[in-house]
C-alpha cells in the first residue's frame, strides 16, 4: 500500500494492479473514458483479483459492505461473501419502487439522489462502500453522508477503478474516509497507434 497526502488529509490507497477492461468514450463528458466493470466482472479471474486485492485493506470489524448502484453492488456482493459480512444495496432513486428512505442529491453521476430500502439495520454498524469507479467522488460522499445520517460507522470506500486527477479520493479524504482503488487510470484511454 502507499500513502497520498493531501494538505492535511491523508488517503491510504491499495497498491494499484492492472485490470483488462473496455472503456466508454468521452462518459460522462468529454475527456473522460469510463472503465466498463461488465468487462471485468464477466471474468473470474479479474473478480478474484479485485476480492483478493480489497480484502487486506477492508477493516477488520466492517460489518456490512454497501454497493452502489449499478457497479458497485457485484463487487460488493463479493466482497461481503468474502469478508463474511452482510450486503446491502445503495441505489439510484428510481431504481426501488416502494418502502425507500432516500437522498436527494442532483448531479451527472446520480440523477435525482440515493435511495436505501427502508428497515436496513445499519445504525451503529460498521459499513464500507464499494463501487466500479471514483471520479469526483459525488456518489460515493452522497452514498457515506445517507448511511452515517441512518446511524452506520462509514469511513472507507473502495473501488475497483479510480481516474486519476479528478479529486474523488482528496473529496472522500476531507469527509474523513480512507479511499482504496484496485486500478488507478489516465482519464483517457491512451491512444492505439
């Protein structure tokens, strides 16, 4: 593992490893490629190596391991198996339909906010979150900010990507989160020549 400071926060990221993966062009905007998770999670061996790579990181007493909807909740599935602890699903409003408890916060990564089902017994539990990849890290602090409001113990998140230079980990670093990316990439595909 190696340490980034920033000013005077500090983030604790994995030891990057490479993941085979697609990238979308220009998602979410203009100059930035997206990693494609469907290209990773279709193989097991890359799955394995995300699992193997987030599990000495993940703190000990987490008790509950929080995917984000929609690339999140695969990895954190597997995660939380691996771990031997519990799942639940951070979703996009919209995706749930009834009996939500929600947070409503507006952007391009989110939509209309966060959703959790309702009766989740999270207050009091620690609970990491997971997603496929950090950008500004909007999602993942509207994600921390819903389960620390419903009582949990949130301060680690864990990805499978982080694009570099787009100040996600610094963001999760000043709400007092460590940050940890299996695959740190370039905001854009380099190009093949």
């Amino acid at each position: 593992m190696s340490t980034v400071e920033f000013a005077s926060d500090t983030v604790t990221v994995a030891k990057p490893i490479g993941l085979s993966h697609r990238r979308w062009k220009g998602h979410p905007r203009p100059g930035i490629d997206f990693p494609d998770i469907n290209t990773v999670c279709e193989d097991a061996v890359q799955v394995n190596r995300i699992v193997a790579n987030l599990l000495p990181v993940l703190r000990e007493d987490t008790q509950i391991i929080a995917g984000i909807d929609l690339g999140g909740a695969a990895l954190a599935g597997a995660l939380a198996a691996s771990h031997g602890a519990g799942f639940v699903h951070v979703r996009k409003v919209g995706s749930l339909r009834t009996d939500i408890i929600r947070s409503v916060v507006a952007n391009h990564e989110i939509g209309h906010g966060l959703a959790l089902s309702k009766n989740v017994p999270i207050a009091g539990r620690r609970v990491a979150i997971v997603d496929d990849c950090l950008l500004s890290g909007a999602t993942a602090l509207a994600s921390i900010q819903l389960l620390r409001e419903l009582g949990a113990l949130c301060d680690q998140a864990l990805f499978a990507f982080e694009i570099e230079g787009l100040g996600g980990a610094r963001l999760l670093a000043q709400a007092g989160v460590e940050v940890h990316a299996v695959a740190i990439v370039p905001p854009q595909e380099p190009a093949s020549g």
